[in-house]
C-alpha cells in the first residue's frame, strides 16, 4: 500500500483498486490517479459509505466533484499504444492543418500527443479517435473492408437515469470550419444511416455536455440523503422531486409527472394526501440554507434549485465569464418569492452561479 497515495483510510479492494482521497483536489480523474503510478486505468466509481461498495460508475476520464473515489488501475503498465484510423480501409492524412485558438497544427502532430502519457490521463483513445479521426478529419474514409452490419435502433446518447439537454448547442471543427449543432441533432444523427460512429462512441463523445440527472437519481435515497425527510428531500425540484416516493398517496393529478414542483402541488388541498406533503411554508423555504446545501457532491446549480438552499449565498455569486452582466438583484429568490428554477428561466438572470449555462 506504501506505493498507492492518497488511499482514504487504508481501503484496499484488492491487489488494483483503492479508495481515493483527495480526489477533486488533486487528481481530478482515475486515469491522472492511475498514471501517476504508471499503470493503466480500467474504471472508477462513486463508493458507498466510504467502503469497496460502488454505488455509482464514473469511468476513468471524468472530472468527478467528489472527494474520495474508487480508482482501479491495471498492472501492466501505461498504455498508451491509440491509433487514430480504424484498419478498415481509411487513409491518415498526417499533413491536414487543424486550427486551434493557441495555434495551427497538423494531424501528424496530433498523432504524437495521442501516442503519449498526457493523452493517457486526460482522455481515453476511442475518444481521441473519435475527435480527430472522424470529427476533424485526420482519417479519409477509404473503401469498407465489409459491408457494415445492421444498426440497433434506437441509441440513446444519455444513460437510463440522466435526461438529454435538447437545445445544448455544441460546437466542434471540421475541414477548419466551425460548426454548430444541438444535443438533439446529434442524438437523431447517431441513429441515422449517415452515422460514421456507434452508439458506444457516440454516448462517450457526447454525454458529458448533453446529459444531466433526471429529477429523480440514485443519490435521493442515499444514506446521507436519508438523513432529510421525505417532505423535504422532495422539494429539491430538477433532482428529488419525480421519485416515486413522493407521490405515494397520490391521485392522479399530484403524481411525479407533473410538471409542478411539489412546493406548489402540496398548497392544493387535492394533493394532502401525498407522501411529499405537507411542505414547509414555501415563504420559509425560500429564506434558508440547510446543511445539505454545502455537499460538493452537486454542482452550484443543482443545488441551488432545491427550495431548501435558495437562500444560500453561493447561488447569488456571479459566474466566471458573466462580470459585466453580473447577477442583478431582482433574480435573489430569497428576496422576491421565487426559486432559482423561476429566476433562471430570465436570461438576465444567466451570470447566476444558481443557473446552468445549459439552460440559457
């Protein structure tokens, strides 16, 4: 264990795998964490009450808010063997310029940085791949060794528990044009004929910028998350507020799927026998910040649009990128009776670190 640092508490989960400390601080990802001992990183996950237990998979590339992880690294050494073009035919051009706002470089030289430790830490190959084979066109698509098989419809791009960002506008290069596109236009490209990429490659390129939690996720019936009522964990609306427990009791008009925060639904008298109600005055709500609030776990925004941490000063800080825009006033809930969820719907709004650039 003496070669292994940052192992939390000594938890070793067999001869590969350990419970990370200090993760968001200094790793960042399992595959930095892995490569600083020189081996490979085969996956990651969130873990339950600080054991070998995993409670949710966070691969090996991302960035994850968390500080400690389960990190487990092969032994076999740092792979960094990737090849750019698939054997199927396709051409590397190793000349092709590639513009980039730090300079001009050629496909060659991409090449190079992909063949190398860096890359190994910081993105995976099928990625690397992905982006410069295909999406910014080191690889010229040469005659198909096979004809292709049959695609499984549908591909969804976002996992069971996470929901796509439909107008999220991306932007990527391609022949040295800039392009723009939507999530959704990505996800029906995906299942189209004219797809270059499977599914598996399409949700790796794609999920980390066009996917977000649904309002109901693992963690809402976490051992922490326990720890808060059922009324109260229900009104953390965008993250709580469809999980199925709130609607027991229920008649059809109070269920998960309305579109009503349970704040709202509960001050209706046809919803008094749901299991969320009854709330808290929302008056009261909108002027705390509970203890929950401060869990790094979530984003600022996510938990900003829990009525139960509307208050919290975090939410009313502006943003990297928004200083002359700033966060105005009129967009405190605390002073002005609204959630984050209603004032983020302003665009004037936007400079909020309570609201998701996504949404704007």
């Amino acid at each position: 264990m003496e070669q292994w640092p940052d192992v939390k508490d000594g938890v070793m989960c067999g001869e590969c795998k350990v419970l990370v400390d200090n993760f968001e601080d200094t790793w960042k990802t399992c595959a930095a964490y892995c490569a600083s001992l020189g081996r490979t990183c085969t996956g990651g996950w969130e873990e339950m009450d600080n054991t070998c237990e995993e409670e949710e998979e966070i691969g090996c590339y991302t960035a994850y808010e968390s500080s400690d992880v389960l990190c487990e690294c092969m032994t076999d050494g740092l792979d960094t063997a990737c090849e750019l073009c698939p054997p199927d035919g396709a051409d590397f051009l190793p000349e092709k310029i590639l513009q980039a706002s730090e300079g001009d470089y050629t496909c060659a030289e991409a090449n190079e940085w992909v063949q190398s430790s860096e890359r190994a830490e910081r993105m995976s190959c099928p990625d690397a791949a992905v982006y410069w084979g295909r999406i910014l066109g080191c690889c010229k698509d040469g005659p198909p060794s096979a004809p292709p098989p049959p695609r499984p419809p549908p591909c969804d791009i976002c996992p069971d528990d996470m929901v796509l960002l439909d107008e999220h506008i991306l932007t990527d290069s391609y022949d040295g044009e800039t392009i723009e596109y939507t999530c959704k236009e990505a996800q029906d490209w995906v299942n189209t004929e004219a797809a270059t990429m499977g599914c598996s490659e399409a949700a790796a390129y794609w999920a980390e910028p066009c996917c977000r939690p649904g309002p109901c996720v693992s963690k809402c019936e976490s051992a922490a998350a326990l720890e808060y009522s059922l009324p109260e964990r229900c009104s953390w609306y965008g993250f709580c507020n469809g999980c199925d427990s709130c609607s027991d009791g229920c008649n059809g008009k109070c269920g998960a799927s309305s579109p009503f925060s349970w704040v709202q639904k509960c001050s209706w008298e046809v919803c008094a026998g749901c299991a969320a109600c009854p709330q808290p005055d929302a008056a009261s709500y909108r002027s705390r910040c509970d203890s929950w609030c401060e869990s790094k776990d979530y984003t600022e925004s996510q938990r900003c649009s829990w009525s139960s941490c509307a208050a919290c000063g975090m939410c009313s800080e502006v943003k990297q990128g928004y200083e002359d825009s700033g966060c105005p006033a009129e967009c405190y809930t605390a002073k002005h009776g609204r959630t984050w969820v209603e004032s983020c719907a302003f665009a004037e709004c936007a400079g909020c670190m309570a609201c998701d650039d996504s949404k704007h």
